[in-house]
C-alpha cells in the first residue's frame, strides 16, 4: 500500500508527511513526498496538499509535466482514495477566484470566494481552532466527536469553497456564517483545515482516511 | 466558533531555550523540541519560537529546531527573530513552520511584507510590532529590543502592513515586557480595532486575569505568554479553565 503526498512546490510538506507517516506506520503503509506524476499515477491513496493563493497554486500544479493528467486518471477513472488539505481543497472547485480568477479541477462543482465577515469582530484570515458541524457523515470522521462540544480543527484561510451542490458539503464550520469546512465525492474529500496541525481530531481523520475504502 | 488562542513563546538561542523551561518532566529542559512537545501535550493552540541568536554563523541552528519540532508536533509553529529576506522566510517555512514573523526588515522596508504575502501567501506572513507609549493615546514603534525609536505611529503602521498583506498582528507593549503587570489594554484594543486580520497580544503577563483582559478589554484573537507558563507557575490547562470561567471560548481538546 502507498500513499503519496503530491509536491508541486507549495510550500512546506514536511509536517503533512510526518503526520501521514505517523498514522501509516501503524496500519503497515509507505508515505512519500513525489513530485513525480508516475508515481502519482501508480499510488494507492492520494493527498493533494496546498498553501498560498489559488492561482498560484493551480500555477504550480500545471507546471509539473503530467501532474493533473496523472491525478484525473488514478483518481477520477481508477477512484483511488483522495484527501486535499486547505488550498488542495479548494482546487477541487470549479474556479478561484483569490488573485484573479483561475479555474480548478473541478471534481466538486462551486467557485472559491473570499470570506466576507458579517462584523467588524470578525477577523480575516479565518485563523486558530473552531469545530466542525456535520451535514452528513462520512468515514473520514468516523469515531471523531463533531459539534460545538466536539473536537477542534486548526483552519487558516482567508478564501472558502461554495459548492455549487450541498450534498457534496460533509462539514461546516461556523463563522459568522458558515464556511465550508470538509467536502466529499465518492472517493474524492477534501479539507479546508489542516489535519496534519489538528492534533487529536486530525490524527484520527489521517487514520481514517488510510483505512477508507470508498 | 472560532476560539480564542493562547500560545507560550520560547526565547531560543544558538538552538537552546534561554532560561529553561521549568515545568513537567523535561530530561533537558534547554531542549525547545522538548519543551515544544510538553506544550503540545498540554494542549496549547500554537507554539512560537522567538530565535536571539547573535552571531550570523549560528543563525542555522533554528531550522535544526524548527525541524525537529516539526517532525514531533502537530500544531501550528510560528518562529521570529533575525528575519530578513524571502530565503529566510522560505528556509523557516520548508523547516516546518506554519508562520513566520518579521519585525525590524518590515520596519525598514514596508514592500517586505507585500514581497513575503504575495510569495508565500499572507496566512504565513505575521508581522511583529514592538510598541512604546509615547503620549496619551499614542504608542511608537521600536526596534532592537525597545531602544530604538523610529517614530512611526504603531496603529498607523498595523495599518499598512495589513494592507500590504500581513495575515496576522503580533504586539507586544515594550513598556510592560518582563512586568507581570498586564496587558497595555489601550494599545491593544487601538491596534486590534484599527485592523482586519487576528491580533496577538504579548508583554506583561504576570496573572491569568490578565490573559482574559487581553481578549476581552483588548480584543486579541490570541494571548502570548512566556514566563508564567516556562516556570510551572500555571499550566496551560489551568490559564484554559481561567478564560472560560471569564466567559471566554477556548479549545479544550
């Protein structure tokens, strides 16, 4: 079993691949860090990472040779379990709109937008430690306590996904209004926090998502 | 909800915690990976690094920390101190950073920040201000540890650099550093008020009341402290059950 952490050169990986080898080495799996779309395409679970503005990001992910064509053919056509953590989630939309507007993948219809605080209090970036309302559930938070009485994930961003279908929306997180915290597809999920910062509550979600079989 | 953060900072210098921290039961307690992963366990919502190392040849040491710490904790690290350039900026984020914080290079040069946001994205980009009260209502920036005056007005320069895209205010009041006495409220609530992005508050806590009084009276997202938590005087679980006896919403994960 391999799982692959995709390195398009954004930004730091080395905590995402210390958290992901911590889980996996309890359930018998190899992480690696490969900007190699070859190896993209032979994984058995992909997690696709991301820090920064949108359209840099899709930037760095057209700019490895194969990269998204490996990802919609061992993803998309062979449905291998996928996890997009914060910019990596949100490339899953249909289009960005931080910097200028830049199209995603569009695996989870819906555009990118600014959050837009309803008072003054309210600052931007969205940052620090707030829980998760579930819509539905999903095995990536099997076991995981959600609610306001729940267990906190660490978000950071100042953009969120609107999916275009709120029956792709797994979780939301309550900000004033509610931003989109986790998104779900089949074999396709995707984080707007950060798992791999989100102690107790993102080790479990690691976990389950090296477990899944969608 | 978003809940409010509390966040011990370790002084490190040449790779070494100054001071020691003097709680638990650390084998080494000048070891920041050591202390970090105790503050981990004992739920802090992020850690930050402030690096005093002098002499340019030991300015790597910190990323071997950073590294380190990185490797062994799954929360959000922020490391300042000595940072100057985007390469900098870049060896501390590929170290395992989440954040870094500029101070001086941002005084001296505003377009910094506009170069560090557009780069690396201004979730990473903190921008540390030092402040002194010059007059009623009106507090200065300063630089190399509270002596140097630049006469840039504090509030109007969190301004600018939130507009020139700093994610994150980190303020400390230069008059109440190392007093135990509080929070300059004034100065807190007139930055906090004044910008868009989280605010966190530093210098002067000697009490728990005084964490809720950042938050509360001074709007701070976040709450930083060193002392009363490096010298076991109070655990970050008992500062949590403090603030939330104050009203106040924290993480008690």
């Amino acid at each position: 079993m391999s799982v692959v952490i995709v390195d398009y050169g954004s930004g730091n990986l080395h905590s995402a691949y210390k958290a992901f080898e911590k889980a996996a080495a309890d359930a018998g799996m190899r992480v690696e860090v490969s900007s190699d779309a070859e190896v993209v395409r032979r994984a058995d679970r992909v997690v696709l990472p991301g820090v920064g503005a949108f359209a840099d990001c899709r930037h760095g992910l057209d700019s490895v040779p194969g990269m998204v064509e490996a990802l919609e053919e061992n993803v998309v056509r062979r449905g291998r379990p996928f996890l997009g953590i914060c910019v990596g989630m949100q490339l899953l939309a249909s289009r960005g709109l931080e910097h200028g507007v830049a199209s995603g993948l569009g695996w989870i219809p819906g555009e990118v937008v600014a959050i837009e605080p309803q008072s003054p209090e309210l600052k931007v970036p969205h940052m620090g430690w707030n829980t998760l309302a579930p819509h539905q559930e999903h095995a990536l938070l099997r076991g995981i306590p959600t609610g306001d009485t729940g267990l906190h994930a660490y978000f950071v961003h100042s953009y969120h996904l609107k999916a275009a279908d709120q029956s792709l929306v797994v979780a939301t997180t309550d900000y004033g209004a509610e931003l989109t915290a986790m998104v779900a597809r089949d074999n396709i999920a995707g984080t707007q926090f950060h798992p791999e910062k989100s102690q107790k509550l993102g080790l479990a979600l690691i976990a389950n998502f090296l477990r899944w079989t969608p | 909800m978003l809940k409010c953060r509390v966040i011990p900072c370790l002084d490190v210098k040449d790779g070494r915690v100054v001071k020691g921290v003097n709680f638990v039961d650390l084998k080494d307690a000048g070891d920041p990976v050591e202390s970090a992963i105790a503050y981990d366990a004992a739920g802090a919502d992020e850690l930050c690094f402030l690096d005093i190392t002098a002499s340019h040849e030991n300015r790597g040491t910190i990323l071997d920390v950073v590294r380190r710490t990185a490797e062994a904790c799954f929360m959000p690290l922020t490391v300042g101190g000595g940072v100057r350039s985007t390469d900098d900026i870049r060896n501390l984020l590929l170290a395992g950073a989440d954040k870094v914080s500029i101070m001086t290079a941002a005084v001296h040069n505003r377009d910094f920040v506009r170069e560090a946001a557009e780069k690396f994205g201004s979730q990473c980009v903190v921008v540390a201000i030092d402040a002194k009260n010059v007059a009623p209502g009106r507090w200065e920036i300063f630089t190399h540890g509270g002596r140097k005056p630049t006469g840039i007005d504090a509030v109007e320069y969190a301004k600018e650099v939130t507009a020139l895209g700093a994610g994150e205010i980190l303020l400390t009041s230069m008059d109440r550093d190392g007093t135990r006495v509080g929070f300059d409220i004034d100065l807190t609530r007139s930055i906090a008020d004044a910008v868009s992005v989280p605010l966190i508050a530093s210098g002067g806590v000697g009490s728990l009341d005084h964490l809720v009084e950042g938050v509360r009276d001074g709007h701070a997202t976040a709450v930083l402290a060193a002392s009363i938590f490096h010298f076991g005087e109070f655990t970050i679980r008992a500062a949590k059950e403090h603030m939330q006896r104050a009203g106040l919403h924290v993480r008690m994960d």
